[in-house]
C-alpha cells in the first residue's frame, strides 16, 4: 500500500472521528481496509446521489468538474443527513448522534388536543428529554428492521422543511442552517396508532 493511501485512510479515520462521512469512489481495494472503514462508520459512494453524510472526501483518483460541482451543490444531501442522525441515532440508541441534529433550543411537539388541563394542548418535548429517551434506548431497533424515510419539502436560504416517517412515527422539521451545518429548529410529530 503506498504512502498516499495510507494517508488517505489515516485522515478518512480522523475525520470520521468528528461526524458522519462518506468517501467518494474507491479508496483502496483491500477487503479488510474496506471492512476496517465501514466499521468506524466510514460510507463509500460511487455517485453523488448516493451520499448522506454533511461530510464528503473525494479519492485521491480525483473526479470530474461536473462531479464536483454536484458535491458543491449537496445542502440537500447534507440536510437529509441531519434528519438521518436524527432518526438512525434513536435506531441505534446513540445519544451523541441525535444530540448533533437537533439546536440547543428544539421545540419538539405532538398534537394533544383538548386536554382536562389545556385547550389545545400539545405535548412537548426538549432536546434534552429526546437525548435521554435516545440514551435509555427507547426506540432502539435492529438495523435489518429499520424503515425510514427523510423527504425534503423546501429549501429558502438557510431554513428548511423535512418531512420523515418511521413505521411508528411521522415527524415534520423546521431546520436551520448555522455555518453550513443544518440542525433541527421545530418539530412537530405525530405517533401512528399502534397495530393490533
């Protein structure tokens, strides 16, 4: 394996320490280099469509210009990440994960309705409770049964509107985008009837 590989690998590693990323083509062959990457979270896509991650390394192969004008072009992609941390974090009972998708000052809320207590009411959530309910596991559930869908709705500047759905709930976001990273402002949910 020469140098330039190795470095690669190395910074793909390190980069991978700090959030989500997904290599562009082939960085090496090795099935084991391969399994080693994938193992730490490391994603590899062959076309930019197939990206998820707000971070993206291009091989040391490099691309085309037209290639890399798509990976400039990436605030969907970037968002639909969000919203993929935000829903496969609460999967995985990763609280860290969730955590990075949602500001400080989250607004989570269910429609109640008229309630003893309240007319209208809502039931709230904070960014804090979310993350505790992520780190007791509460909707931890094995990957080859996960079945999700993020959906962005519209993109105006630095705000945007994501629809997911889960088999269990269907989420509406308001994100905003704060130095290139969008995270979870507003969301309102809505919990699908439990099957019989």
């Amino acid at each position: 394996m020469c140098f330039g590989v190795r470095d690669a690998i190395a910074l793909a590693v390190e980069e991978a320490d700090t959030g989500p990323l997904t290599i562009l083509g082939d960085l090496v062959h090795n099935p084991t280099v391969l399994s080693t990457l994938e193992s730490k979270g490391i994603a590899v896509a062959h076309d930019v469509a197939h990206v998820t991650t707000p971070t993206l390394m291009v091989t040391a192969h490099g691309t085309s210009e037209r290639t890399l004008a798509q990976t400039r072009a990436l605030g969907l992609t970037a968002i639909e990440a969000t919203c993929h941390d935000y829903v496969d974090g609460q999967l995985e009972a990763d609280p860290q994960r969730v955590a990075r998708s949602l500001h400080p000052d989250l607004a989570k809320r269910a429609v109640l309705g008229d309630t003893p207590d309240e007319r209208l009411g809502l039931r709230r959530m904070s960014k804090e409770e979310l993350v505790s309910l992520t780190k007791q596991g509460a909707l931890k559930t094995p990957k080859d049964q996960w079945d999700r869908r993020c959906t962005v709705l519209d993109v105006t500047g630095n705000a945007a509107s994501v629809r997911l759905e889960t088999p269990w709930f269907v989420d509406y976001f308001h994100m905003g985008r704060f130095d290139q990273r969008w995270v979870i402002v507003n969301a309102l949910w809505y919990p699908k009837p439990k099957a019989h």
